[in-house]
C-alpha cells in the first residue's frame, strides 16, 4: 500500500512541477508555486476569447493580457494533465505547496467547468482550440513574464536607448515638417507685401470669417452675461441648422455653462457645455484587463449623470441580454419621453474621443446627439491615463497589444456596456480611420464575427482597411525595413515616443496645436484647407495619447500592415485579386462619378460564393455605410469599394457609399461642410438600419421623420 502510494506521487510529480513552472511563467509576480503555493496573482488558466486571443486568468479571477499562443495551450494542456491525476488514488506524499495548487485547481475548474477547449467544429470562439499557426498578419506577440532583475535591467536599457533614439527620430521629423513649411511661408510674405489676404484662396474663406466674428460676439456676450444676475443663459445664434437662442426646430432647450475664449484645454467636457450638453465617464473593464474609458453625451435638462458606482468599471460580462423596452437607464428621470437609439463612435490612430467633440455645433458627436441620438464614444486602450487591473505602465506587458487586441476586446467591451447601460439589442457604430480597422477586424472570420450581431450599421469614415501611397515615403519605408529588434531598440517596448506626451503636458495649447499640425501634416501629407482655421489649435489638443510600440510597429513594421498594405489579405492575395480583376474589367461599370449606384453586391448567390472563396466576412457581419475621403494619401478606400463591387464579399451588404473628391483623411470628420457631406447621411442610415421595433420604441432623430426602414 505504501508503496502504490509513492508511485502515484511519482506520476503526480511531473505533471504538477511542470504546471507549476508554466504558471510561474505567466503568472504577475515571480513566484515559488512549489515552495509557497499558489498566491492571489498566481496563472491558473488560459482563457481564449477568439481561437488566437487567449488571456490569463489569476488565482483571484484577474486578468493578464496577451501571451504567445503555443505558451496558453501549454499552460492548460498541463492543467488537465494535473487535474486528471487527481482522479486517481489519493496521495499522501505531496509536497506543501502542492496542496496549495491542488486546491486552487479543484475551485478554478468548479468555477469554470466550460472553459476548456473543444475541438468541435461548431465549438463557440472562447472554447475553440486554437489554429497550429497564426494569421500571417497577425504573428505572435512577445513573451515578457513576471518581473525579475534580468527582465528590470533589460526594460530599462530599452527605455533609455528609445529615450533617446525615438526623441531623435521625432527631432528629425520636427526638422523636416519646419523644412517644407519654409515654402508656404514664403508665399504668405509675399502675398502680405502685396496686400492680398493669403487666406482668400481657401475654399470657405467667407464662412470662415462670419464664424470668427461670430465667436467674437459671442466671446464678449458671454463675458457680459457672466456679470448678469441669472447667470448662465441662453447663447447667442450658432451656424448649424438653427439651434438659436438655446432652443432647436424640435423645442429642445440647450443652456450653455461654458463660454467666453477658448483656452484650448484637453477637456472633452468643457466643449460640450460650450453647446449646452454635457458628458459623464464610465469605466470599462476588457476581458484581458485593461480599464478604458466610455463618455456619454447627454442634455443636462433632459438626464442627471448616473451615480459614480454605476459609473465604474465593472467584471467584463460581454454580450448582455437586452432589457424591455421600459428599461430607463441609470440616472435617467422618469420623463415620459421616448427612448434615444444609442450610438457609439470610436477614433483614429493617435486620437481619442475628443476628435469628435472640438468643432462646436459640428462636431460629429453633438451634432448627432442633438439629432436626437443616445450618444457615447470610447476611447482606447492607454489614451491619456494608461490603467490596467493588475499592471502598472512600467510593465512592459500592459504595451503588448496590437490592432487585433483593440477591436477583440476594446471594442466588445464598450459595445457590451453601451447594451447594458441603455438596454438595447444593438447600436450605431460610426468610426474613423483606425476605429474602422479594429472593427473590420474584429468582424472578420476567426476573430470575433459573433460581434455582427449586436451592431445595427457599421459606418466607416476614411476606412482604413488598404494602405495608399503615403507608406511609400522615405520614413515609413526605415520603420518597414529595420528588424524587429532594431525597432525595440529606437522605440522601446513601452509607449510609442512618450515624448510626444511630455510635450503636450507643458506647452502652451496654442504653440502645442500649432505644433501638432505642421508634424502631422508633414507626416501623413493632409491640410487644413477645408478647415475652420480659427479652431485648428483646439483640434489638436485631444492627441496625440500613448499607443504601445508593438501597435505602431504593426502598422509600419516590417512583417504586418505597411509590408502587406492591408489589414486583412497577404501580398499574394491582393496580387491574385488585381489579376483577376483585369481579366474581368470589362463586366464591371467603371463609372467613378455615381459609385452609389453601382451593383455592391449580387443576389446570385453561387456566383457570389465563387468570388467570395477568400471572403473575410461571413453571415453575421451588420449592413457597412462607407464615406471615401477621394484625396485620402494615407489609405486606400476606392479599393475597398471595389472589393465589395467586385462581390469578393457575399455577406457584405452595402447600404450607402460615397465617395468624397475632394476630401483629404480628417476632413470626414472635421471639414467645414462635413455635416452636409457626412454627418446627416450618417444620422439618416443609423435610423434606417434601425430594427423596426426600436423606431417604434424611440425618439425620431430631427431630419429623418420621413426615412423609411431599410429592406435589406
């Protein structure tokens, strides 16, 4: 008997000492599992939420992100192994810390008895076993474990080396934007010395004066106001569709309490008391931890901000039940008025929500809000105050995401929780630039289509899914050809140039946004033509945030985005799609004036499948509304009309594009006319995707009492 008992801890041994070494290794802290036992922070399991994203879950049920794939399928391979063993006869032979995991596993796996991977192919994502390899565009991320004194001195000889090599990679970049504005500088002098106004030439010359003088008078209404008794009042006349004297064409009252200068602050709530509305934070927990933050516009006249619990982050459950049509959310009177259909917008690279909010009355966020839409915007992971549930922002691993982490797990969760808050089904999502291709990759097949679902319309201004021309310039090119570990060396493999945000702390808001913009504009060739000028400093007051390394060497490094110039397709691919649509270019009407009114897809069904055999996309994937920004350098969006024209897509439906000549990659969301070129068409397909019982159930959005429910 004694000694049937020793072989059985002989069996036990190997498994649980190799299990123990695993978890160490993933676990937050260096940590004896055998000598000690398990700690709070100690790795149990790994948790795939899609087949290629699996997230570490702790003894106390926290969150690690990102881990290499091979090591996820190790650590619960080993598991079972452990958890087998004890199926067999007891043991009295353990070590101490062994019982401490032992008893740790047996709670874990009561916990969660359907977490384990299956190799069904009807498996649901989070219990699929993971592909053998990778997507080609999306290679394993590093694997930088807990904390050790050899981990310390090389983090640190990395941050000093990207100190200074990314700070004089910048400089360069700085020189270079000085450069090429000596050329216009010029030609404003000489203009000058010819009294002629240089900015006559500019496309909305005369507009741009009324809203100056209009600001002005305003400026000095509100200085005058702010002495009155009754303080704060009504504002004066705005530009954009009426909204006069507070009060829009629906008897909305809107009472400013903010006015006066701007100061150009980075306050996303100063410039919506600026027009009368408001914003209230949430906090939003990711399933791998990351704690990010949601805002939600709303009148002050109509709602009172929910309670600061409400409001803060909560255990990510995704995908949550709709609530009845009753459901009033948290903070919200008991008015008697009609529900508003929610809508979330998501930014660009580099930007945060405040992008949406800095053009006054036309600003995309407050112009849809007073519309008569639920309004909320996410901003991404880190942004401006990088926070994690167990990592702080030295920890090298709180920076190891890319693309696919931002729209498998930062997307869903603001979703998850826009659903839960407001109790609907689904919602409007509209995004710009990066925001377009987190969620076109988290759409796509082996990611996390099942988010389809839940997303009423999907609409993409400047989508960024092909790369233009601008990769071809000579810095991109450096950041595409040097090694990955060359590249860790310049930039680090913590935030991406945090310079960049040690300025933005110091500088005055006016030099910062000046400065902001010949960096940016030298960067990714745009201008401010189309541009209210007057606000130009404002719009750079909300970027840039602090994005990791490993992001932004996904989008210039040398094995992803800038070597394949697509988010979604290989080299190859893109090859063989060029070559077949040559020798079918005659069947396709090539009209490039009317692309609204081209065939976006084929109701012949065997025919769409053939040309769909590398579809990225299948029948879970929402209705697309695509705006093209024509004179867009940066991305390539005729290209990704073309893959929907030429039914490469059979699920994809289309149900409004336009292309846009003249507009360059920000004007879709900051032109001076882009609310007749975009924000109302926008405002139009959100509520003709609507399912019918949501318009039965909520407020007409203004300008769309006669949009009929889309038959598609």
């Amino acid at each position: 008997m004694p000694l049937m008992a020793t072989e059985t801890a002989e069996l036990m041994a190997t498994p649980t000492i190799q299990f123990a070494q695993q978890a160490e290794k993933l676990s937050l802290q260096q940590h004896s599992i055998l000598e000690a036992g398990f700690s709070d922070t100690t790795a149990i399991e790994a948790r795939f939420v899609t087949p290629q994203d699996p997230v570490i879950e702790t003894a106390n049920g926290s969150k690690l992100p990102a881990v290499p794939l091979r090591e996820a399928v190790e650590l619960n391979k080993l598991r079972d192994k452990v958890e087998d063993s004890r199926e067999g006869p007891p043991s009295d032979n353990l070590e101490p810390g062994t019982l401490g995991q032992e008893e740790a596993l047996r709670e874990s796996s009561v916990e969660n008895e359907d977490s384990h991977q299956s190799t069904k192919p009807d498996a649901p994502l989070s219990t699929a076993i993971p592909p053998s390899r990778t997507h080609p565009l999306f290679p394993e991320l590093p694997l930088y474990g807990p904390p050790s004194i050899l981990r310390d001195i090389q983090c640190l000889a990395l941050r000093c080396s990207s100190a200074i090599l990314s700070v004089a990679f910048l400089a360069v970049i700085v020189l270079g934007s000085t450069f090429t504005s000596i050329g216009p500088f010029l030609r404003y002098i000489e203009l000058r010395l010819r009294f002629k106004d240089p900015k006559s030439r500019r496309p909305f010359y005369q507009e741009e004066k009324r809203r100056e003088k209009l600001r002005k008078e305003e400026a000095r209404a509100w200085k005058r106001q702010k002495k009155r008794k009754g303080f704060p009042n009504t504002r004066l006349t705005g530009y954009t569709e009426g909204y006069t004297e507070g009060t829009d064409d629906q008897g909305e009252r809107y009472i400013p309490t903010e006015g006066g200068l701007d100061p150009l602050v980075c306050d996303l709530g100063y410039y919506a008391r600026r027009v009368g509305l408001d914003v209230e934070e949430y906090k939003v927990q990711t399933e791998d931890g990351f704690i990010i933050k949601l805002w939600h516009v709303y009148n002050p006249l109509e709602e009172h901000p929910a309670s600061a619990s409400d409001r803060d982050h909560q255990a990510p459950v995704i995908f949550p039940k709709a609530f009845d049509a009753d459901y009033i959310r948290p903070g919200k009177p008991q008015s008697g008025r009609k529900r508003k259909y929610p809508v979330l917008l998501v930014h660009g690279l580099l930007q945060s929500a405040g992008a949406y909010c800095i053009n006054d009355e036309d600003s995309l966020a407050f112009f849809l809000s007073k519309s008569g839409y639920d309004v909320w915007l996410g901003d991404n992971r880190c942004g401006f105050k990088p926070q994690h549930q167990l990592l702080k922002p030295s920890d090298p691993r709180m920076w190891n995401w890319n693309i696919r982490q931002m729209g498998v797990m930062d997307l869903s969760a603001f979703i998850s929780r826009v659903l839960t808050v407001t109790g609907f089904g689904k919602l409007g999502l509209v995004c710009h630039s990066q925001g377009t291709t987190q969620t076109f990759v988290a759409l796509a097949k082996g990611q996390r289509p099942d988010l389809g679902s839940k997303i009423s319309v999907f609409c993409a201004l400047a989508p960024a899914v092909y790369a233009g021309p601008l990769i071809g310039k000579m810095y991109f090119k450096f950041m595409r050809v040097i090694s990955p570990g060359i590249f860790r060396v310049m930039f680090g493999i913590h935030s991406f140039i945090p310079f960049m945000m040690t300025m933005h702390r110091f500088l005055p808001g006016k030099l910062y946004g000046a400065l902001g913009y010949r960096v940016f504009s030298f960067l990714f060739d745009w201008s401010d033509e189309r541009w209210d000028r007057g606000l130009r400093d404002r719009l750079f007051q909300f970027s840039p945030v602090y994005v990791s390394a490993e992001s932004m060497r996904w989008w210039l490094g040398r094995e992803c985005f800038a070597t394949q110039k697509c988010i979604l397709a290989t080299r190859e691919e893109k090859m063989q799609e060029d070559k077949e649509d040559e020798e079918e270019e005659d069947y396709y009407v090539q009209d490039t004036q009317h692309p609204s009114e081209r065939p976006l897809y084929n109701s012949n069904w065997e025919e769409n499948q053939d040309r769909g055999r590398r579809a990225w996309y299948d029948e879970r994937v929402p209705p697309f509304a695509l705006w093209v920004a024509g004179n867009d350098r940066l991305v390539d969006g005729r290209r990704l009309l073309r893959r929907f024209q030429r039914r490469r897509e059979p699920h994809v439906r289309v149900v409004h594009s336009k292309i846009i000549e003249e507009y360059e990659h920000l004007d879709v969301i900051w032109a001076m006319d882009a609310v007749e070129q975009v924000a109302k068409e926008v405002r139009e397909v959100i509520w003709k995707t609507a399912s019918v019982e949501d318009r039965a159930s909520c407020k007409i959005p203004k300008g769309c009492e006669t949009i009929e429910p889309w038959q598609g």
